[in-house]
C-alpha cells in the first residue's frame, strides 16, 4: 500500500510538471502573471504615493500597513480578491479539455495511472501558479516590509494566507469544470459564470435573515475576508478545505 501511495505521488509530481512546462509555453500564464501585476503595481502606486504625500505635509502616519493592503477605499487586497475569479478559469480551462482534445487523455488512460494521480497533479501544477502570483503580492510585501516602521507582518500573512486558499478553490473549481468538456472555451465560460454567482449571491436578499445566513455560506468571497482582516477562523479554513477537495473529488 505504502509503495502504491509512492508510486501515486510520484506519478502526480510527473504530470504536475509536464503540465507546468505546458503552461509556461502558452502566452496565457504569463499573461495573466504581468497582467496581475500591472494591476497590483497601479494600485500600491497610488496608495503609498498617498502616504508619501501626507507625510511630506508633515502630518503623522498611523496604520500605513493595513491603510496600504486592506483599506477599504484604496487597500490592495480587497479589489485583487474581487477580481482573482476573472483570471483564474483563464489557466484551469486547459487542464483536462487539452488532453481531451489533443487525445493524450488516452494515453494517459491506456498506462498505469490512476485518476487520482492526474488529477491531484494537475491541482498541484495550480498550486504552484497560484504560489506564482503570490510571489508577485510577495514583492510588494517586501517592499514595504522594509520601508514601513513597525510593519504588521501577523495581519499580511494571514491575509495572504486566505488569498491562497481563495485561489486554490477557484483553481479546483476550474478544474472540474474543465474536466466535464473537451472544448476549453466552454470549460472557461462555465468556470467564470460559477465564480462569479459565488462572487455576488453574497449580496443577494440581505434584508431577509435566513436568506442572508443561506448566502454567507456560499459567498467564497466573504470567506476569505475575515482573513484579510487578520483572522484566522476554523470555520472559514474547513469551508475552503472542504470546497476544493470536493470538486477534486467530482473530478476524480
């Protein structure tokens, strides 16, 4: 069992690879990692010029960190997690409807390999892209990590913690739905028009209590905003957990 399990993630790590190596050949990736970026550097640009310029007037700073990333005019955070879902279905609608449409899928099928195996290293490829545009929120981290006095590393951290795992369920989402077509137009469609229900249903009948309490659990969004406040809460944890490892396991 032990050496099956080997096997099993060693032949998952395989098609990770071979899927990132695809990845990164097609101008889609880094498309969407410059295009990520540009928007990210618009908006730190214009938020910590401001804090430059108040500074300059002679006026004292306070909060610059959480006035930087989760300020709820001009912070970076909230508006890159409204607008992840849009990325997102660009890179997972290749997944599985590529192989589909090439025929490896039968290939694939035909060798000793398991639909765990191709899957989970699919997800894993998904993974390390969404590690990518971590790396990029990363620099600006950095930045002012050096630069801001008394930088609260705690309320980031967190922050970028929920925004991975908003990724991650974005990406099993996308994931499954490229895995029920072999057209990867439609994989992309379908995956965006998922997301963005699960983006607005949170602000759907808020007058009504039990409506708002049944639209709270499914608004993804939501979910990752305590984190970006700083909070690490079980519940919001289980509920990503539980969501991608239910759709890797619809398209298992």
């Amino acid at each position: 069992d032990e050496m099956k399990l080997n096997n099993n993630i060693k032949t998952a790590i395989r098609v990770a690879k071979i899927e990132l190596n695809s990845m990164f050949y097609s101008p889609v990736a880094w498309l969407v990692l410059v295009i990520f970026s540009f928007q990210i550097g618009m908006a730190f640009a214009n938020v910590f010029g401001e804090q430059l310029r108040y500074q300059d007037m002679g006026y004292d700073l306070w909060q610059v960190t959480s006035t930087v990333f989760i300020g709820q005019m001009r912070g970076i955070l909230p508006p890159i997690q409204r607008y992840i879902y849009l990325y997102i279905p660009l890179i997972t609608m290749g997944l599985m409807s590529r192989e589909y449409q090439s025929g490896s899928i039968k290939l694939l099928y035909s060798s000793p390999v398991k639909n765990t195996s191709i899957i989970m290293g699919k997800f894993l490829s998904m993974m390390v892209y969404g590690a990518a545009l971590m790396a990029v929120l990363g620099v600006f981290v950095l930045f002012c990590a050096i630069t801001v006095v008394n930088f609260d590393y705690p309320m980031i951290l967190t922050g970028m913690l929920g925004f991975y795992l908003l990724i991650l369920a974005y990406s099993a989402i996308g994931l499954f739905m490229s895995s029920i077509t072999r057209y990867q137009v439609v994989a992309a469609i379908g995956t965006l028009a998922i997301l963005a229900a699960l983006n607005y249903i949170g602000d759907v009948g808020q007058n009504y209590d039990f409506v708002r309490n049944i639209t709270y659990w499914l608004s993804i969004t939501g979910r990752s905003y305590p984190f970006i406040q700083g909070l690490i809460a079980s519940d919001n944890v289980f509920y990503f957990l539980i969501v991608i490892g239910f759709f890797l396991a619809l398209s298992i």
